[in-house]
C-alpha cells in the first residue's frame, strides 16, 4: 500500500448511530484519519482525540486493539452518544477489507433437504470448514428433519441431559453437534431449523453476545412479516411476549468460518419433549418458571400458518435483503459428509465425550 490509498469504511450500530472511517495508508500503517458520523459526541476535542489515537497504527491492529487504544486516549470527561470505541473499530477494519458487511458477500440458499441427524450435524462442519478455506460463497441451509431426534451441545454431558428411557419408547435418535448451548428435542414436521454458515469477517469487531442478534436480523424481518413481534433474549433464545420460539448457537473453526443456526419451535409435543430430556430446575430457575412446558410457545399457534409457508417467507425475506441464489447440495458435499459421519459423528467417542 503507497502513502496515497485512501480508504473508506462505514458501521450502522444497531439501535444507534451511523460511524465513518475515512483514511489513508503508508507503510502498512494509519494516516490522515477521519472518523465521522451523525453520532454526538462531547466535548468537540475528543473527535481529535480519537483520530490521533488511530494515526500511526498497524493496519493489522485487531478491533480489539484498535477499541482499547480509543479507550484509552479518550479524556475522562467524554461521552459518546449512540456509538462506541468498539464502533469506531469495525468502521475502521471496514475501510480495511478486515471486516466485511453482508453487501460485500454473495449467498447460496439450499432449500429445506431430507437428511439423518447425522449427516445434518456432520454437514454444518463440512459447510462451516468449506466457507473459512474459500471453497464456496456464504450459505444459508434450511433443515428437514427425518425421524425423532435430540441433538445435545458440544459440552453437555449424556447423562444429564437425556433420559434413556424416554428415548428408547420414542425411538430418538440422539446426536452431539460441533456448537455449544442446550439440548434441542425435534420430529418431523414440528420444528424450523436452519445453518448459517459465513466468514469470521462478517462479525470482526463484534461481541459473541452481538454477533447472535446481528446474524439474525433477517429473521426478525421475516418473523415482522407474519405478524411476530420478537426480540432476542440474551444470550441466544429468540422470544416473544407469549414466550420463547427458539434459541441459536455458534461455533467458530479455526479457518475462519463462523457457524450460526438456529431451531425455532413450529409444533413441539411438549409431554414427549420433557420424557425425552431432563431439564432441570437449576435450567428453569433463571426463566421465572417452573414448567419447561411453559418455555416453549410454537409458531403454529402464533402464526395459523403451515410451516412450509412460514420458511418460504424466510427464504425470501434473506433474498430480499442480500445478494442470493436457490443451490442444491452437490454429491461431493453429501460425500464429504457421509466420511465425517463415519469417522466422528457416529461414534460413540464423539456422542459420549462428556459423558
């Protein structure tokens, strides 16, 4: 890069104001730093404050980085209304090519696709993996469930989490995927489960608490169409007034994929769902109920609409919004899944790591 590349990056903060980084690179480092916006700010100094703590740095400084040195040189006296040294950060890893927005990404959208539990826990890896290495744009997969099955988090333990019993007189099939969070109990027909799969990119700067809400925008949009009114419940349970709808997890690989999907309640059998896994009163202690049957509020109910209707809206709601195309999965895909089936996921290694 010569002293004259000039770039120009901009971050909308959710709920807040607009940031615009404007500057300039030589020598691999920050010149003539400009961060601007149609935020407020006091006093009028700390806007210098600001650029001159920037000026000089690596362009490699991570947002973290870049966040505690803002931090760091503001006076006591500053306030910032509507952005944050962690919003001047992604504007500024913007305008690097760091960090990237959903305009900068092309998306393949694969439509709702019967698999095993297996293979479809198996193919977020593969899919996750695929997008970090470059091998294919940016996904989003929509689930089809086959047969009765409970999928548990990386780093819960078998045994407390799923009652032997109620799976054998059910016939659950029980499967550990590669993200965190809680047990998720789902049959044919009663659930919407989707995978996104994108660069880490797409979240720098971000918290893990803010990349959750961010990378369901869409789904908000798309629940607002069909007459929901939801939010997100922090950490990563998407609710309404009538009560929770579905809950996300995350996994990041080490290639720089990001794994986001999300299991939301379209006609759950709650009898059956709390025969089949042990959900605990210390779990319900912090929902202020004392149910698990009461957690759950399906969309059918709230919706009136077939499930069916309910993910077109969705597909087309992520159209509408982003740059994106219908794909089928390929036959590699579906055999590179079918290898990790045999070699992790069906195993007991993998299912009853925590025992």
């Amino acid at each position: 890069m010569s002293q004259t590349d000039r770039f120009h990056g901009e971050y909308k903060v959710p709920g807040g104001k607009l940031v615009v980084a404007d500057l300039a690179v030589g020598d691999e480092r920050l010149h003539e730093v400009s961060i601007n916006g149609d935020f407020f700010l006091e006093p009028d100094e700390a806007l210098q404050d600001i650029n001159e703590a920037l000026t000089g740095l690596p362009v490699e400084t991570s947002a973290k980085d870049l966040a505690a040195v803002i931090s760091d040189r503001l006076r006591p006296e500053a306030v910032l209304f509507g952005f944050s040294p962690e919003a001047i950060a992604i504007a500024v890893r913007r305008a690097l090519k760091k960090a990237t927005t959903w305009a900068d990404h092309e998306f393949d959208i694969i439509p709702p696709t019967a698999l095993d539990t297996y293979q479809h826990v198996a193919l977020d890896e593969v899919l996750t993996r695929q997008v970090g290495a470059g091998l294919r744009k940016p996904t989003l997969r929509f689930w089809e469930w086959e047969s009765p099955s409970v999928v548990i988090g990386s780093f819960q333990s078998m045994r407390n989490e799923v009652d032997p019993e109620g799976v054998e007189r059910f016939g659950v099939t029980v499967v550990r995927r590669i993200s965190g969070g809680g047990a998720m109990f789902m049959e044919p027909g009663n659930a919407i489960t989707y995978s996104l799969y994108v660069p880490q990119s797409l979240v720098d700067g971000l918290s893990f608490a803010d990349a959750y809400p961010f990378l369901d925008a869409w789904v908000m949009a798309s629940l607002q169409k069909l007459g929901i009114a939801a939010q997100y419940v922090p950490l990563n349970d998407i609710a309404t007034e009538q009560g929770k709808i579905g809950g996300a997890a995350q996994k990041r690989t080490s290639n720089g994929g990001l794994l986001h999907h999300v299991t939301m309640s379209y006609d759950i059998d709650a009898d059956k769902m709390t025969q089949v896994l042990r959900i605990g009163r210390e779990k319900l202690s912090d929902k202020g109920i004392t149910s698990a049957k009461k957690r759950v509020d399906p969309l059918r109910r709230q919706t009136g609409l077939a499930r069916e209707e309910i993910i077109k809206v969705m597909m087309e709601t992520f159209q509408e919004l982003y740059p994106a195309q219908f794909i089928e999965l390929s036959a590699q895909d579906l055999e590179a899944t079918n290898d990790l089936v045999r070699a992790k996921f069906n195993t007991e290694a993998w299912t009853y790591r925590v025992p």
